[in-house]
C-alpha cells in the first residue's frame, strides 16, 4: 500500500473533538460485566454493533429518580450533526425526569466553555454536561466539581482527569469502513480519504490505514484541509484529486460532511467511485438513499450516549460511583450503514448500542 499525504496539515480548534477516541487500561470491576454479557460477545461483528475483542462490557444504571429537583448544565459544541445528535436526546432526558436544564451552546468557540463552567459552579449546578469541547486548561475547574460532588460527563472531549467520559471507538469506525470498501472493490484499485486534522478523524484514519496495510493492492491518497470539515471543502479537495487519478475507485470521507462533499464531486466528475464515510448523521443517510455514490457510513451511538449519560448522572447524584473502571473511556458500539438498514427520513440507527471499555 502506497499512502500519500498531500495537503492534510495543523489541528482545527473548531469541530475539535466531536467524537475523540481513546481508550485506557480497563479490567473487571464492579460495575462492569466480562465481555459476552448479554450476547455481546468479544471479538463479534463490530460493523454490526458487536464489540471488539478484548472488551469489558460496562452497564449503566436505569434508575432515573435522582433528577427530579435538580439544576444541571449542558455545554454544547455548535449546532451541528454530530453534536446534538448526543445533546437533544441528553436534554430530552434530563427534563423528562424532572431536572432543570441550563443549555449552552458555544457554536464552535471553545473559549467560551470556562465562563460557562464558572457560572454553573457559582450557581450550584448539581450536573455537568460537556458535548464536544475541548477542555484544555479546564483541571482545576473539574477538580473543583469533583470536589462538590458535582458528576462531569462528556462526549467526544477527550479524557481529562476527573469526567465520566463516553465516546465511539473512533479507530474501530475506520477499520469497518476500510473492510467494507477492501470488500467493495476487490482488494484493489486507488482509494481516497479526504479527512481533517483533530484527534477523533485522525483515530479513524489510523483505522483505515491498519486495514488497507493488509491489502497491497490498495493504494490510499489522503487528501483534505486543517479546517475543512464542510461538504464544500470535501468537494473541492475530492475534485482536485479525481483530477490528479481518475480512475480511484472509492472515495473515503473522515465523516459525515466530508463524504456528503465527496459524493458530489463523485457525480461532477462523471466518476464510477463509491462514497462511504462514519458518524451516522441525516445527511449521510440521506445520500445513501439518494442511490448516488454514496453508498454507506458507520453509525455511531451518539443518541444512545446522550441517554447513557443522563442515566449515570442520575446514578452518581444518587450517590452511586460511575460505572465502569475509573478514569478509562466507555465506547459505544457502532453500525455499518448501507441500503439494506438506512434508517427511513427522520429516523435513527435503531441497533441496541452496548458501552465497553477497553484494555491498553
């Protein structure tokens, strides 16, 4: 496999972290399950929601008592997919059970998070909710919640010391949609990932880039911008590249906007590539049945974590510890999307997500 960067450079500050992978040491403790609970088996189906070898499975809690009377806040990246696919369902919960519910949305500044954080620790915010910002310089604040008794969860912002922190397993994302595509086109032919530069598409790339290794007649160029993570800027970057080869047979978006984007240069070009991409946003599954390029993404829990993470706040006020093994990131499982299972409009992926967390 011959793998050519040309134009991916320095990390976007904007969309950092929508879904941030990481995993850490994990081993069975209270709180947790060995993996095969429940038939999620280790080593399963992982493009079919089973988790990845290695897994422990860790349950969340149901009891939704504890929110009734409390006062919460909810930090939310930007009005995007990605975000408030995890935030509305977050929301949604929280106020169902009684909670009073402070949402902030920062549209895309971090900056904007530590003044929120400060005005919910003067308040007496009994909850916090982190969807997507980065929380650089943020340790003594959260150790200062901590301290309160205060539980801190988040989605795709890292794994800073002190939260309860619950994303995809972003690297596993890109080996379903690199074994797909390998599948797709035989084992061989020039493939394009039109990805940008933040940790969570960095980790999906090293996915692709691990399975592709298998595969010696797949030639992967990866193109793309810092701060392109819009459909238009996929566009132009997947143009440049069908100009410089053709005859690529499969086009990779590092998600959901980037392959929206490279699907319509797919169409302009007159070109005979498929489109994938991963995240699970409408957009995608909208493309897919369009009929065009676009022809799958892998979905992740993103409502299912929203949900997950309002029941162990609801678990942690009522004085329980947080589930799992401290400190290590829980995943949630993902599903491969194509025609056969794209949800109908206005629908979501409905496989049964399962939360593990992984050993180094």
């Amino acid at each position: 496999m011959n793998t050519r960067r040309p134009t991916v450079i320095a990390a976007s500050a904007l969309l950092i972290a929508l879904a941030a992978a990481g995993s850490a040491a994990a081993s069975t403790e209270p709180g947790t399950e060995p993996a095969g609970t429940d038939g999620a088996a280790a080593g399963g189906d992982t493009a079919s929601g089973g988790v990845p070898e290695g897994a422990t499975i860790v349950e969340i809690p149901d009891d939704l008592s504890a929110l009734e009377g409390v006062s919460v806040g909810i930090a939310n990246l930007a009005p995007v997919p990605g975000a408030e696919r995890w935030s509305r369902p977050l929301e949604k919960c929280l106020t169902d059970n009684g909670a009073d519910v402070d949402f902030q949305d920062v549209g895309g500044d971090p900056t904007k998070l530590p003044a929120i954080l400060d005005a919910w620790e003067a308040s007496g915010r009994q909850a916090v909710f982190n969807i997507g910002i980065d929380m650089s310089g943020q340790d003594a604040t959260i150790a200062r919640f901590n301290e309160a008794g205060v539980p801190f969860i988040t989605w795709g912002a890292g794994n800073p010391a002190g939260v309860v922190s619950l994303d995809a397993n972003q690297a596993e994302d890109g080996r379903i949609i690199a074994r797909y595509v390998a599948e797709q086109i035989g084992g061989a032919g020039s493939v394009i990932l039109v990805n940008a530069n933040n940790p969570a598409l960095q980790s999906r790339e090293q996915g692709i880039q691990e399975v592709f290794a298998e595969y010696p007649d797949i030639e992967l160029t990866i193109v793309g911008d810092a701060l392109g993570f819009s459909a238009e800027a996929a566009q132009t970057a997947t143009e440049a590249a069908l100009q410089a080869d053709p005859d690529a047979v499969a086009v990779i978006g590092g998600f959901g906007s980037l392959g929206v984007g490279a699907a319509q240069a797919v169409e302009a070009a007159g070109s005979d590539a498929i489109v994938v991409s991963m995240n699970g946003d409408p957009e995608e599954y909208a493309a897919i049945r369009a009929g065009g390029p676009f022809v799958a993404t892998v979905a992740d829990g993103h409502e299912a974590g929203g949900e997950a993470a309002c029941r162990i706040a609801a678990s942690m006020l009522a004085g329980n510890p947080a589930p799992g093994v401290e400190g290590v990131q829980i995943l949630a499982t993902s599903v491969l999307v194509t025609s056969d299972n794209v949800p109908a409009d206005g629908e979501v992926e409905a496989t049964e997500r399962v939360f593990y967390q992984l050993e180094s």
